[in-house]
C-alpha cells in the first residue's frame, strides 16, 4: 500500500480536489444550497482518479522512455525503480481511469452529454502527457494543459454539473485556481530540469530555463491571488471569499525556496508547499463562498 501510495503523488492531489470544491461552491453561492449531492461526491472522486491516473500513466511512461533516471532528485518511480512491474502499473493506469469513467457515466446522466466528452478528453489528455507517439510534456505543453484541464475545465465544469449553466464567477475562479495547479507542475519541472534535459523531455522549464521558469513560478502564484478580488467583482459575488488570501503566507517558504535552491529536498518540499498552498486557497475560498 505504501508503494502504491507513493506512485499515485498524493502531493499532486490537491490539483485535483481544489476546482471540485471552488466550482460546486460558486454553485452553493449561486443557488443558495447545493443542488446535487451525488454530483458533487462523483466530481469530486472522478477529478481525483484522473489525477491519479495520470501519475500512473506518467510514470509507466517517463520510465520507458528513459526520462525517470536515478539520478533524478525528486521521489523514487516505481516502474523506473523496478518496485512495481511496468505491467501491473499500467493496469493500475486504466483502473484508475475506469473509476472516473463509472463517476463520468454518473455525471452524464445528471448533467448531459457534454460532461461525458469533457471526462473523455480529459482522460486522453492524461494518457498522452507522456504518453503515445508525440506526447505533449515533452514538447514543453504541459503547463498549458494543466492550467486548462485542472483549472478552466474543473471549475466550470464542476459548477455546470450543479446548475447546468456557466457564469462569470466560476470562470474568474478557475484562473486563480488554474495559476495555481500550474505552478504545482512548474516547480516539479523546475527541480527536474537537468534530467529532463539529458533524456530530451523538452519541458517549458527546459526550453526557458531555470532563471525564466523560477519567474514564471512567482507570476503563477502571485497572479492567483491578484485575480480573486477581480473574479469576484466581476463575478457580483460577495467578497468574504477574499479570505482565501489569508493563504497568501503559505506561499512564502516556496517561493524563496524555489529562488534559492536547487537540491532536491529542498524543492520536493517547495513542491509539497505548493499543493497546501492550493489546498488552503481553495478551502478558504469556498468557505467564504458557502458564507
């Protein structure tokens, strides 16, 4: 269980399970309760698996490539490590994705067809990562990915399985919460940066280096917590969400860390810091939505 535990990257969980939380709870603020219950509970379990379908799917995928070497500074793979066989990971891979399927399934039925393309394409994306003949982390897109899956579509698409319509709050938010899912992903390339170059994992952190990518960090993290007032105004929501910038200290230790050091535990725990900063953010956010 502790290897299975570590190959799902329970510190890339909160990318999953923030939009959830953000978009159902523009739609509590939006409706004055929350419409559907069992919605909610499948959105939620279906983020979670893709994510940890994807990490699977990362890391059957890197380690055939070559790219999870050990030299690499963050945490041990287990295909590339041999702890697990390549077979049983990619297995686990599709059952993963099998559960968020039978949640899409559920979500299909409650909210219409287009929460079943949204989940297909989602999972496709997760697949061709690092996956298939021309996957997209290694030419540098997977920044742009995460922003549109974990922060565009999760939000919204949480929010529209609530109401069955969009609006202009949830949108503003899944910026702020998209910036920071991105930056989750920026920090992890970053501390990668010199392996990846070695194994030709062209990622955006390779192709701008590390100078640009630290920077590109801050703009991220920063930027989140720029777009919330603005997300609300023009949302016409109340502000009491602006204490998801009680959050905003937590972002401190990763910033100077990712500024100033370049071993690996020090960036595994910027990375780790990052998550919670995602975490805290979109718990404060929502509470102050639900207020």
């Amino acid at each position: 269980m502790r290897i299975w535990l570590m190959a799902a990257r329970p510190r890339t969980l909160p990318a999953a399970i923030a939009p959830v939380l953000v978009g159902t709870a523009a739609a509590v603020e939006w409706a004055g309760r929350l419409p559907r219950l069992g919605a909610f509970l499948a959105a939620l379990v279906g983020s979670v698996f893709i994510q940890i379908g994807t990490n699977l799917a990362n890391d059957y995928s890197d380690a055939r490539r070559g790219a999870d070497t050990a030299d690499r500074l963050g945490p041990v793979r287990v295909t590339s490590s041999g702890l697990v066989a390549p077979q049983r990971v990619l297995v686990a891979t599709w059952v993963a994705f099998g559960v968020a399927v039978a949640c899409g399934i559920y979500l299909t039925a409650v909210a219409g067809i287009v929460i079943l393309l949204i989940g297909a394409v989602s999972i496709a994306a997760g697949v061709l990562y690092t996956g298939g003949p021309r996957p997209y982390g290694y030419a540098g897109l997977g920044e742009v990915f995460v922003f549109l899956f974990f922060g565009l579509i999760a939000v919204n698409g949480s929010y529209y399985v609530q109401v069955e319509e969009l609006a202009a709050l949830p949108l503003g938010l899944s910026i702020s919460v998209g910036f920071l899912a991105t930056a989750i992903l920026v920090v992890n390339n970053v501390r990668d940066i010199e392996t990846d170059r070695r194994a030709g994992k062209m990622t955006m952190a390779v192709r701008m280096g590390r100078t640009s990518a630290v920077g590109l960090y801050r703009m991220l993290v920063l930027g989140a917590f720029v777009v919330l007032p603005i997300a609300l105004v023009a949302g016409d929501a109340s502000l009491l969400p602006l204490i998801g910038l009680l959050a905003l200290p937590l972002a401190v230790p990763p910033l100077r860390t990712i500024g100033n050091r370049t071993d690996g535990p020090s960036l595994n725990r910027a990375l780790a810091g990052t998550g919670a900063l995602l975490g805290a953010f979109s718990i404060l956010v929502s509470l102050g939505l639900l207020l």
